[in-house]
C-alpha cells in the first residue's frame, strides 16, 4: 500500500475491522454496546488498532495520532469499567454506549486525515492534517457524532423511563 509500513498495513486491516464492526452494531442495533459480539469484536480490533499504531512514526515522532490511541485506550477501560461493574451506577449504560461511540469518530480522525493525504496515488486529495478540508472533514464527522450521542441518549433515556413506569406499575400492583 501507498507509503505504508508492513506493520502500517496490518495497523489499517485491523482498524478497518473495527470500524466495519461499528457500523454493523450502529446499522443493525442503533448503538454500540461491548456485551455482545459485534461490540467485543469493535473493542479488541480498536485496542489493537492503538497499540500498532503506537510504533508507527511516520511524521516523524511521537504526535497527535499517538495521543489519541493513548485517549482512546483510556475512553475504552472507562467503557470496560462501565459495562462491566456499577461503578457509573445509573448512567453505566449511558457511559458504555457514548463512550464506544466517541471511539467511533475517534477512527474517523486518522481515517480521513491518512486516507485523504495518500489517496489518489498520483494526486492526493489533501496536504495533511492541517489541509483545511481535513479540518472540515473532521467536523462533520464531529458534528456526526454529536448527532447520533444525542439521538442513542434519548433512545437510552426513554428505556430507562420505560422500565422505571414498568417498576412503578408493578410495585404499585403488588403493594
């Protein structure tokens, strides 16, 4: 591939998992969870796809893209935490199904930025990171995000409002 190291390539492979997991959980189920399959796949494939990407110095040290396969590892133990314990207690769910979805627009970042400064071969479409279109680009994907947080807090709201009626309905039948 166009100016990628072998561990380069294996890096995109693996990253390309992750998001394709991303996008069957937000197609198929409207959020991202780590309890089933698809989130679990999502989250070892992100995990990896930090950790490869931590050796990579192709700009010439350590930069912005290592800080955030560093802040994406931390968003995901704080997921873990959430998804596995009672640590966030009521807003667990809220933590674990936004935090996974900000490590979405996290792929997008390096997606848009390395993708748009190597492709087309012969012409690439943007200079860099700087390239005010990668800019744009990342706001809209920013902006995206925002948008689907907002729409899964209220999905998750409503259940959790749902299931607090159900409760109410039940104590008062049995009380």
């Amino acid at each position: 591939m166009h100016g990628l190291t072998s561990l380069g390539v294996i890096h995109t492979i693996i990253s390309l998992i992750a998001v394709g997991a991303a996008i069957i959980a937000l197609a198929r189920d409207r959020q991202l969870v780590a309890s089933n399959r698809v989130g679990r796949v999502y989250m070892v494939a992100t995990v990896l796809t930090c950790l490869t990407g931590l050796p990579i110095f192709q700009h010439g040290g350590f930069g912005p893209p290592h800080t955030l396969a560093i802040i994406t590892l931390v968003v995901l133990a704080i997921v873990w935490a959430a998804a596995k314990s009672s640590v966030f207690g009521s807003w667990s769910r809220y933590v674990e199904v936004l935090g996974l979805s900000l490590t979405v627009f996290f792929h997008w970042v390096p997606a848009v930025t390395e993708t748009s400064s190597r492709l087309p071969v012969d012409a690439p479409l943007t200079t860099g990171p700087n390239d005010p279109r990668v800019q744009a680009a990342v706001a809209f994907g920013f902006v995206l995000f925002l948008v689907g947080a907002f729409l899964q807090w209220r999905t998750l709201r409503a259940g959790a409002e749902s299931a607090k009626r159900t409760i109410d309905i039940d104590g008062a039948r049995s009380g």
